[in-house]
C-alpha cells in the first residue's frame, strides 16, 4: 500500500532556521540545522536501501509559494505566500510503499523525532493512504 507521509511548519519555522527568532520558537544553529539534514538523511537512506520509499521532498519556505484561487466571475486570484490565514502548512514529504499501516506508523515516529533546540513547535507526521494515481 502507498502512504504520503507529510511534515506540517510554518513561515516562522523556516524563519528560526535562517536566523531570524521569534517568541514562540528559538533560532535554529548551524548544529541543530546538520543534526536535522542528518537524521533525515539517514531516514530517506534506510527507506531507499528497504524499498520502501518511492519519492520524497523538503519544500522551501511557504514566502516562495503562491496560492491561485477564482473570484466570483471565474478569473484567477494570486496570492504570493506566505499565507496569514494558514497557521501550518506542508514542509516535507515522502511517499511510500509499505506492507502496512503499522510500519509506516514506525517510520512516521521515525520521522517525530528528528532534533530540534528546545523550545521549537512540535507537529505531528500526518499519514494519508493513497487512493490510486497515474501509474498505476
């Protein structure tokens, strides 16, 4: 069975990582930066050697997205992000090809606890079963 396994963060998340504090979540170092890309690393390298991953990405910053959505008359409407009204959104994500919900359970705690300084947000890994696609 196919899994998306996503990692949730926020504009401020990215922020912390590149310098710049808030009051909720501390400025991220260059240790805790490497001890990050390592842990993951070292996920996306044991999932390749099982198998199991077929595809995974980090996306950048919510800043250099955009959102496209219609008015009332049909045309399109951009927004360049990052988007107010949303509090968390997509930061990473793999999708995976597991014998079961169980497993990809074990990796998504897996993926939980990746270091991070003391005092940063904390989200959950979110697991949605995929329901087809275009190769299969």
């Amino acid at each position: 069975m196919r899994y998306l396994v996503m990692v949730q963060g926020s504009q401020a998340d990215y922020d912390t990582q590149s310098g710049k504090g808030s009051a909720d979540s501390p400025v991220w170092d260059e240790k805790a930066i490497q001890a990050m890309f390592a842990h993951m690393g070292a996920i996306n390298d044991d999932l390749a050697e099982s198998g199991e991953l077929i595809t995974g990405y980090g996306l950048k910053e919510p800043a250099a997205g955009r959102a496209v959505s219609l008015d009332g008359e049909g045309r399109p409407v951009v927004s360049d992000g990052p988007y107010s009204e949303t509090k968390e959104l997509l930061a990473g994500f793999w999708v995976l090809d597991c014998e079961s919900l169980e497993r990809v359970t074990e990796i998504a705690a897996r993926v939980a606890r990746c270091p991070q300084p003391a005092g940063a947000p904390e989200y959950p890994v979110l697991i949605r079963p995929v329901d087809g696609g275009i190769d299969d």
